[in-house]
C-alpha cells in the first residue's frame, strides 16, 4: 500500500532559569520534577523503542535555558536531593498507611516508593546524571531531532529591538552547538510567536534612549541569517486569519500592534493546507527565508481539550489533589465535574486498557486525517502535532507510556512514515511562500497572555535595558579590556534572563505571579546596576572591591550562556 503520509511529534522542553532562585513552591523543585516526571520517563521510553530497532523520528525541542540547567552540577545535587526526600516521603506514608489500615493506599505509596528509587538509580548509573547528554546520543544516532529555541523564551515578537531577536537566537543557536555538537536546523518560537516585517511602533512607552519606532525585520529573516531552517506555527496563522478572539477590544496596546501590521502585511492568496510545508517571507524579493510545519488542530484537541483530551480520562492520575506531607497523588481523575474532594483513590491496574484505547484513537486519527488529505490532493502530507513536553509525565503520569504505544502502533503501519522536521524537509522542500500574520498559539492566537493590563509595565523596563544595551555593546563590544567584557558578558545574561517570557505567562496566568514579578525586578535591577559599571570601565574608572563583589555574585547566581557576546547586539548578520 502506497504511503499516504508523514507524522512528527515536536514536543517543546522548557522551564525558565530557576537554579539559585527558590526551591519550593517556586523554584528548583520545578526542574526535579520535570527531569523526574517527564524528562527522564521519556529517555526511558526512546530507549525501549530503540532497544527493538523501532523508528523514534521525534522532534524534540529543548530550549538553550532548560539544557544549561540540565547540565548543571548545581542541578545535579539538587535533583539527588530532592530524589532522596521523595523516597524519605513514600517510606513514611507507607508507615502510615500501615498503621491506620488503609491497605490501597499504602501499596500506591510503594508504587512511588519503587518509582523514586528507580529514577534515582536510571539517573545516577544509567544515564550518568547527564540528561542533556542522553538525549544528544539519541539524536547521533539518528533516531530522534533536537531543536533549539529563542536563548530564554524571549518572547521574540515583542521584544523591542531587531538586534534583541537576534541576540536571543544567536544564543540559542551557540549553545546548542555546545550541548550537541552541531548547529540546530529547527527552532521553536516561543509561545510560536511570529511577527512579520513591518514599520513597528512599542505597545508601551518606555525610557529606551533609542529610537524604536522604524521598519522591522521578519522574525523567519532573523532565523535564517542565524542558519535557522525552518520553526513550527499554529494553523490559524496559515488557513484560519485572525485567530485572535475578544482580546483586541479589552486592551489598547494590542489593537495598536494588530492595526501596524494589517495595514502593512496583506496576508494574500487563498487558504493553505496545514499539511503542506512552505517557505514564509515577509517582504518582496526578500532573500533570507525559513520553512514552516504546521500544527495539525484536529489531533492536537484530544489531547488539549479539557473536555474531550486523553488526559482527561477518569481512570487516569488526578495532578492537582495531593498528600500532605509528602506531596504524593494517590488520586485518579474520576470524571471532568468531580471535585477534589469526591476524587476516587488510583487504580494502576486499569490504566493500561484506558492507554491501549486512547493510542489506538489517535494512530488511527492520524491516519484518518492524512487519507482524507491525500484524498483530496493526491499527494501526501506531513502531520506535525506539537505540544509541551512537560504535558507528557508531569501534568498526566501516564503520558509518556501513551507516547511510546503511539509511537509503536504508527511504526507499525505500511501508510504513514515517522518523521523528523529536518528529515522530512530534505525530501520535501517547500514549493510555495506564503506570507504569515503576527499571532501565537496562546489564548486568542494573538499575545494577550504577554501583553495586557498586568504586564505591560514589565515591557517598559525590557524596551530600556534592550537600548541600554545595543548603546553599550556598540561603544565597548570591541574593547580590549577584560574586566569590561567580563562586566558586559554578566550584563548580557541578565538581559537575556530578564527577556524570559516566563515572567508574564506567570503574572498573567496568577500561578506564580509573586515569583515571576520577583524575578523580573531582580534581573532588572542586576542589568542595570552592571551597565552602569560597565560604562564606567568604558570611560576609564574603576570598580572597588563592592562593585566586583557584585558582579561575582551575579555570575555564581546566573551562571549561564558562557558562549554570550556583547557584540551580538551590535547588530548586522551573524558570521
């Protein structure tokens, strides 16, 4: 039977910089976590398949801020650690259990008991407590691709200043270098936040001593002037227009962006298919151009949709009710109207007929959608279903494993090839340019979630450290002087960090919203101190011992990106 088509997993790994900033409940211990609940069941999972000579061909994004944490001694420490208090946790629920008769309970206590221990020993003897590493051996052995993604999740169409995106790249791209030892061809947006070339005007008012109001180049021209091959987009910003729901009319700075570009970038042509892969410029004649996959919406709502998603199933984990102390889930969903005190104790053992079933669905709904496309053109196409990666393990326990029964039944199949981005780009590249709006796949397709009434102060603050910097990095970039380039690379982190669209996702979401404003003013604060320290070595002062206490500190406590290149926001192509 002839092929009808291609499908690719791209799962988006991300946690924003939180090593030697908090531990509990905000900090740290999101990162042991994610490695212990998604990050390392997964390794697990794309060694099994492999162990059989089962194709992977996952696209897997890690962002150049969650492989620098990963790769950290600091990490390490602390992941045994917190793996020691999990294990400390089930031993003495298991105590309890016991003594007060709760016979069910107490043998889910040992199911984390052995899970726990089992992460500890993979971690440390396995997988020699280096995740990054793990998965950079999968991908030399061609059975997965890892992607990079903007330096700390900067919110790319946002940022006020062309060399900023570039910089936020540049980053990603020299740190996957160092992590994985070639240059990435994929990238993940952010949020898969694009923003065309267009005359730009800032959403907010800022004391930025540059000018910011000026043409603007295409986010997919700063990509590929980087080596950036192709990214992942929403389908509204290709086949369904302005995705952008009630938001433009509750708040001014968005109606504002969304007016600069409709009146500078007609979006022309009739629809296209989600299907297809296209190159994407945003100009005529334009010479620097990426390609583009697609997110398939109608098997990325079985696992999204809070009503109808996979994860959703009764019989599966309950993520939010929790034992105290130990922190332990000993609930299952049960039903979409049950509250968390009529949730129903966990039953493991039928969990896997609800995983068959659920794999099974989706296999055959990417069949189903690749026919039905092939049907209609003749030709085949590519299903691209991206998600967070943290959504598999973490949020639903039982992901991973769905993953891996995915995975098995489309490896089976004689219609659908598994791909990677890359791979399928090299037997199929793209005959058609189409020209994309601005948007996200947040809520409303547009940056509502970044860009509102909570946050828009904290825009004010990047737009000026951003002018700041470009000032200093064409003043001093190029300088000779050690201490000042050390002072300038401590800076430049800062402003990366400071960058993080983590900060008002948290804020705008009230999740973390005291962690994240926190943060933001800290950075903030640290960015501007080292800039004025910097422009004093520039003009030929010097720093006393309080001021290089300072900087020391702040390159122990933000430790990242030791590739960073002040010269990077100087603007021009990267070499």
């Amino acid at each position: 039977m002839s092929t009808i088509g291609s499908f690719t997993f791209v799962l988006h790994s991300h946690l924003p910089y939180v090593l030697s900033h908090g531990r509990w409940p905000h900090g740290t211990d999101w990162l042991n976590e994610a490695a212990a609940e998604t990050y390392l069941p997964l390794l697990d999972v794309f060694g099994r398949l492999a162990a059989e000579g089962l194709p992977i061909k996952l696209t897997l994004g890690i962002t150049p801020i969650l492989a620098e944490q990963l790769s950290s001694l600091d990490f390490a420490r602390e992941f045994n650690g917190y793996l020691k208090q999990r294990i400390e946790g089930c031993e003495t629920d298991i105590a309890h259990f016991t003594r007060t008769k709760q016979t069910q309970m107490g043998r889910l206590a040992g199911m984390w008991l052995d899970f726990y221990r089992r992460t500890h020993l993979r971690f440390t003897e396995h997988y020699d407590e280096d995740i990054v590493g793990a998965f950079a051996k999968l991908q030399e052995r061609g059975l997965i691709e890892i992607i990079t993604s903007a330096a700390t999740h900067g919110y790319l169409p946002l940022l006020g200043y062309d060399e900023a995106v570039r910089a936020q790249v540049r980053a990603g791209v020299e740190t996957y270098k160092r992590h994985f030892g070639c240059a990435p061809r994929g990238i993940w947006l952010p949020e898969c936040a694009y923003r065309p070339a267009y005359p730009w005007k800032p959403p907010v008012a800022s004391q930025a001593r540059l000018p910011m109001e000026r043409e603007r180049l295409g986010v997919e021209e700063l990509l590929a002037e980087n080596g950036i091959e192709y990214f992942i987009t929403d389908s509204h910003m290709l086949v369904g227009g302005k995705a952008i729901g009630a938001y433009l009319d509750r708040f001014d700075a968005l109606r504002n962006l969304w007016s600069q570009m409709d009146r500078s970038t007609k979006i022309e042509g009739k629809p296209q298919s989600p299907y297809g892969v296209y190159a994407v410029a945003s100009r005529e004649g334009q010479r620097d151009v990426c390609s583009v996959l697609v997110r398939d919406p109608r098997t990325g709502v079985q696992v999204w949709s809070g009503e109808h998603g996979y994860p959703g199933d009764g019989q599966y984990l309950e993520f939010h009710k929790k034992h105290f102390p130990s922190g332990n889930r000993y609930w299952r969903v049960t039903g979409s109207k049950a509250d968390l005190a009529d949730k129903q104790i966990y039953d493991p053992e039928q969990v896997e007929a609800r995983l068959d079933e659920n794999a099974g669905h989706f296999v055959e709904l990417v069949h189903q959608v690749l026919r039905e496309h092939h049907q209609a053109t003749g030709e085949p196409g590519l299903l691209c279903a991206p998600f967070d990666t943290e959504l598999f393990g973490h949020w639903w326990f039982e992901g991973p494993r769905w993953i891996e029964k995915v995975l098995r039944g489309l490896a089976r199949s004689s219609e659908v090839e598994l791909t990677s981005g890359s791979e399928y780009l090299d037997g199929h590249p793209p005959t058609t340019a189409v020209r994309l709006p601005e948007g996200s796949w947040g809520e409303g397709g547009f940056h509502y979630i970044w860009l509102n009434e909570w946050t828009d102060w904290t825009w004010k603050h990047i737009y000026s450290a951003e002018s700041r910097m470009i000032e200093l990095a064409r003043d001093f970039a190029r300088s000779d002087d050690a201490d000042l380039r050390r002072v300038l690379r401590q800076a430049a982190r800062e402003l990366l960090l400071l960058e993080s669209s983590d900060w008002q996702f948290l804020i705008s979401t009230w999740s973390a919203r005291d962690y994240a404003e926190t943060r933001l003013v800290e950075h903030n604060a640290d960015f501007t101190r080292l800039a004025a320290l910097a422009q004093r070595l520039g003009e030929g002062g010097a720093l006393d011992e309080g001021d290089w206490l300072f900087v020391g500190e702040c390159e122990t406590r933000d430790d990242v990106f030791r590739d960073v290149d002040p010269q990077w926001w100087v603007g021009g192509k990267a070499e």
